[in-house]
C-alpha cells in the first residue's frame, strides 16, 4: 500500500471574471473562464499514526485548522472514518491572498491524495462535491485545464482547447480583500460586461491574439477605483512590452500577457529591474492540468 505521496498543484487565474447576478441570500451568480497556469506548491502526504500534522516553508499560511490542507483532510477523515493521521509538507510558490487560488489548489490535491493513500476510490465528480464545502474554487482545482464556471462558480463545463499563453504576474506588496470587492460592486449602474461569447470563439477557433484581446474581468475597475497604484502598475507592464493587462480575481495581482515566451522573458526582466523588490514578478504560461501526481 502508498505511503507517500507527492503532488504539484498549480495556481489559477480567470481569462474572463463577470458577476451577473446578486442571489438575495448573498451569493453572487458569476461566469467564468477559469485557466490553470504552471506556477505551484509542492505538497508531500506521508501517513502518521494518528492526527494532522502540517508543516510549510511559508510564514504566511496557518499551520493549524485554519489552513485549507488541514480543512480538506479534517472533512475526509471526519467522513469516511479514516484509520491513523497524516503529516502535510507545503512547499509554498504561489503568492498567498493573490487571487490566485493557492489555498484552494492546495485543498483540492490533499482531496485527491488522501483519496489515494486510503484508497477510497472517490470519482472527479464526488471529489469536486467535497470540494465545494471548503471552497467555490475548489472542485475547478481537482481538475483544472480550461473550465466554463457558472452558478456560484461551481458548475464547471470543461473546454476541450487549453489555449498556449505566456505571460508575467505581478503580485504586489498588499493585499485586498475579495469579501470588500464584492460587495462595492454595483451590477445597478452601466459596467460594460465581458464579453463571453466572444471568448468562447476565440478560444475554439484557437486564436491566441483575439483571446487576449477578449480577456477582461469585471471586477477591475472596483479594485483600481479603491488602489490606484494598481492603475499605475498596469500602464507599466503595457509599457514594458505586454499586449494586454489583466486583474486576477479581486486583486491584486496584475497579468501581462505576451505573444511568446521570448517576449514574456524580456518583460519579466524589465519589470524586475523597474518594480521596488517586494514585488514579486514571474513568467509562467498556462496549461491543461490542475494538479499532478509525481
Ligand atoms: P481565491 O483566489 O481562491 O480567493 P486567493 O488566491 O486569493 O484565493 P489564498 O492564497 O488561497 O488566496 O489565501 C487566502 C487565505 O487563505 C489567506 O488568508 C491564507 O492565510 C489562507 N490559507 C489557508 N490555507 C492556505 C493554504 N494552504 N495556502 C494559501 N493560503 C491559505
């Protein structure tokens, strides 16, 4: 039997963010274009005799029953009466409250592997359901690739085409919370939505620049109007070279998306020679997994 197991989970973004409805018990109905890029934690599961036990190389993440890994092994433990415990090593690389779903894609690979080492022989879909307790993002992350969310975001419709985007992220030195934005968000008064139909074309018909010229997120101009320096931030990386400039989530995390690999190169290197250092800049690309077993 498994003993151990290692697992890359990748982080999120969203090449289209809008919010169509306010539901009266407060949810928010959305659509979405949810996309698995190759920035990612690593996670090591090892079985122990009894409890869970996490450790991480993050100062920025609880150890306890606040961490997400922890929720997700409580909630199967708890369900299927698991026999002993299991200790959690987080290597963490996605930067934490960025919108970029770190925690969630960290909840959704220890379902997967506990799923695994007690061989409970969970489907996608029943895992996705589990997920959906500790988070909307949650059953995306099980799978990920290129995904259609409705609902409150947990109804995933995959697309069969993962586009090939390179692209820089640049997470800065704050952060902003999703609850906030939301809720300043007025759907009463003219915003122009994104335009999803259009989207979906671009994306059967694989074509890279009308998909970038598609993106947009709803939620930009409620986070820019609250941090201006985001405004600022986005004029630098279409300064330094990216086609377009995408919000990730709330915010604050900003995308600049390039024509290849060798142009994202280049921003990611202006953009660190020009941002202050506790700015975190990375090149990464998209891709059609979510989580990886080693
Ligand atoms: P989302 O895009 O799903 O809203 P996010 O990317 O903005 O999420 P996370 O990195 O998931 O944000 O972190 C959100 C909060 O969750 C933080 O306050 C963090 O302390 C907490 N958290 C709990 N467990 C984890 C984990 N394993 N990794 C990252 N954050 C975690």
């Amino acid at each position: 039997m498994v003993q151990d197991l290692a697992l890359t989970t990748q982080a999120k973004i969203n090449l289209i963010l809008d919010v169509v409805n306010r539901r009266v018990d407060g949810y928010h109905e959305v659509e979405m274009i949810m996309q698995s890029i190759d920035l990612a934690d690593e996670l090591y599961f090892t079985k122990i005799e009894e409890g869970i036990i996490l450790e991480t190389d993050s100062t920025k993440i609880p150890t306890g029953p606040q961490n997400l890994v922890y929720k997700a092994a409580n909630l199967l433990f708890n369900k299927y009466n698991l026999a002993g415990g299991i200790k959690v090593k987080i290597s963490k690389t996605i930067p934490v409250a960025a919108g970029l779903a770190g925690g969630s894609t960290n909840a959704a690979a220890t379902l997967i592997a506990i799923n695994k080492l007690w061989e409970l022989n969970l489907t996608v879909h029943e895992l996705r359901s589990l997920g959906a307790e500790l988070g909307a993002d949650v059953p995306f992350c099980i799978k990920g690739g290129t995904v259609l969310a409705t609902g409150i975001g947990t109804e995933l419709e995959p697309l069969k085409v993962t586009p090939r985007l390179d692209l820089v992220l640049v997470n800065p030195p704050f952060s902003v919370s999703t609850a906030e934005i939301y809720q300043s968000l007025d759907l009463e008064t003219a915003i122009k939505h994104p335009n999803l139909d259009e989207m979906i074309q671009a994306l059967k018909e694989e074509k890279k620049l009308d998909i970038i010229f598609a993106m947009d997120n709803l939620l930009t101009h409620v986070t820019m109007n609250r941090y201006e320096e985001l405004k600022k931030l986005e004029n630098l990386i279409l300064e330094q070279g990216a086609k377009k400039v995408l919000m990730s989530g709330s915010g604050p995390t900003m995308l600049g998306f390039t024509m290849n690999k060798a142009a994202a190169e280049k921003l990611e290197a202006r953009l660190r020679a020009k941002l202050p250092k506790e700015y975190v800049v990375k090149r990464t690309k998209t891709t059609s997994q979510g989580i990886i077993i080693k």
